[in-house]
C-alpha cells in the first residue's frame, strides 16, 4: 500500500512520488493503515480516497495490493 499526500500526483508534501511503501496483512482496513502511520491518523481519521480511480473510501475499506491512499483527517487536537 502506497500513502500519498497528494492524490492527484501520488507525491508527499516534498514532492517526492510515492515515497513509503507499506507492508500490511491481508484484511487491512484503511483505518488500521491510518493508525499504522501515526495515532493522531488514526484517531483523526474522515475518510480516505483511492487515489487510483479518485474514489472516496470509508473506514472499513480493506486494502488491496498496490493501493494509492490518501488518508483524510481532522486537525489534532493539541
């Protein structure tokens, strides 16, 4: 699975494309990645989007290989 923050160019904030690859179980909820990348994701987490064919996915949304993600959450609270 591929997180981007950027779905229209599959880039990080850098620029950089497709800069982390992650290596997750069969069964892997968009959610779970969220939290696999940082708790505040997780906690946070809206919605994300299939960056491949521009669809918005929900949290239960099981991820499948070479998935693009783009994770949408809210502001942290501090």
């Amino acid at each position: 699975v591929y997180p981007v923050e950027d779905q229209n160019k599959f880039t990080d904030h850098y620029g950089n494309i497709l800069p982390d690859a992650y290596l997750v179980p069969r069964g892997t909820t968009v959610k779970e990645l969220a939290y696999m990348i940082h708790t505040d994701l997780g906690r946070t987490f809206l919605y994300a989007i299939n960056a491949k064919i521009k669809e918005r996915i929900g949290e239960d949304y099981v991820l499948r290989d070479n998935d693009v993600i783009k994770i949408v959450a809210t502001a942290a609270r501090k």
